[in-house]
C-alpha cells in the first residue's frame, strides 16, 4: 500500500527551528516528485516546496530562504528543515508525492509558532 | 504567485450538478494542462478527484467532471450526494520558478 506518514510537528518559539519528517511506503522516494503543502487553522492549502527526483528544489516565496527540503534515501523519507520561524508558518503541513497531481497525502503534523 | 480564485461557496440539492471555477492566468491554468482538484472533508487531508484537466484517478465516481477553456478551470459533480459535501481545492502547475498554485477553495453544500 502507498503510504506517507508525517512527524516531527510540535509547539515552537518565534525565531525558532524544527525539522518535518514524511517517511514513505510502497514507494520510493528519491524515484518521484514530492512536496510540502500547508494549511494554516480554517485557511486555504498553500504549496510549500517540492524536491524532483533528479534533486532539484523550489519553495514558495513565503519560505524561501528558511526552510530547506531534503531526502534521505535509504530510508526512504522526506525533510523539511524550518528555520526562523514565524507566526504565520503555523499549519497543518502535508507531504505528499507529486505525479499525476499530488497523491497520495499524509495524514498531517501540526505545527505551532507561538511565545 | 498568487492564489488561484474559486467561489467561496456552491450549493446544491441532492441530484442536481454544481460547478466550481478555478481562474488563473496564462502563466498557470491558461498555459499548461496540469489543473488538479482536491476534495477535503473536515478534519481530513485533501483527496485527489480530477488530474491533468480532466482524467480521474482510479475509485473516484464518474460524478466528478473536469475541464478548462483558457485560463479557467472547472469542476461539476453531477448528481450530487450527501457525502460531497467538502471543502474543494483546484491546483496548477505553475512553471518552472515557482511550480505549483492552489486556488483559494470553495465549500461544497449539499440542502
């Protein structure tokens, strides 16, 4: 079964950093696009990042610059490192590989940027 | 890049069919056949429905209908169902800088 299950979500300082993992079954991670797409409380999906299986990566505007993407082969898992975090960067945050649309999704980590 | 616009809202009885708009630009939606649409229940993560306009992935009814005429997508669900009732998001590929777009979602009501 494909299968993509998020951690590493929590309560965090302003300024502050923290790392999402997605680790993925049934598949392989480094073969396929895959992203992050966050959702902040009662708002709208926001594409986040994308890393292509031939490496290459993007971030929206909004995180550009703070938080990396990254892949861990051999344990077929996927990063995101956020860095200076900010009030606005609190969200549901979903991996979620991208071939014909994105699909499937994880279940979600919440991530909350408050003092 | 911004957001691309949907309704905040559609509803319909159960049976009947609804629409929901995606408008973008020719830098998203206009310039490239690769309109996605995502159903989200409360509380759930989103559900792929439509790909590439208009092709349904394995297991989604043929209820959900996509298509696109210029730099407007669309999603009808005909013979509505009480279970439709969900948030909908439409995406785009985008280009190479920043690759993808969500639109701002539009909350499906079923009377």
């Amino acid at each position: 079964e494909v299968q993509l299950v998020e951690s590493g979500g929590g309560l965090v300082q302003p300024g502050g950093s923290l790392r999402l993992s997605c680790a993925a079954s049934g598949f392989t991670v480094s073969s396929n696009y895959m992203s992050w797409v966050r959702q902040a409380p009662g708002k709208g999906l926001e594409w986040v990042s994308v890393i292509y299986s031939g490496g290459s990566t993007y971030y929206a505007d909004s995180v550009k610059g703070r938080f990396t993407i990254s892949r861990h082969n051999s344990k077929n898992t996927l990063y995101l490192q956020m860095n200076s975090l900010r009030a606005e960067d609190t969200a549901v945050y979903y991996c979620a590989r991208v071939r014909a649309g994105f699909d499937p999704w994880g279940q979600g980590t919440l991530v909350t940027v408050s003092s | 890049q911004s957001a691309l616009t949907q309704p905040r809202s559609v509803s319909g009885s159960p049976g009947q069919s609804v629409t929901i708009s995606c408008t973008g630009t020719s830098s998203d939606v206009g310039g490239y056949n690769y309109v996605s649409w995502y159903q989200q229940h409360p509380g759930k993560a989103p559900k792929l429905m439509i790909y590439d306009v208009s092709k349904r992935p394995s297991g989604v009814p043929d209820r959900f209908s996509g298509s696109k005429s210029g730099n407007t997508a669309s999603l009808t669900i005909s013979g509505l169902q009480a279970e439709d009732e969900a948030d909908y998001y439409c995406c785009s590929y985008a280009g190479s800088y920043t690759p993808y777009v969500f639109g701002t979602g539009t909350k499906v009501t079923v009377l």
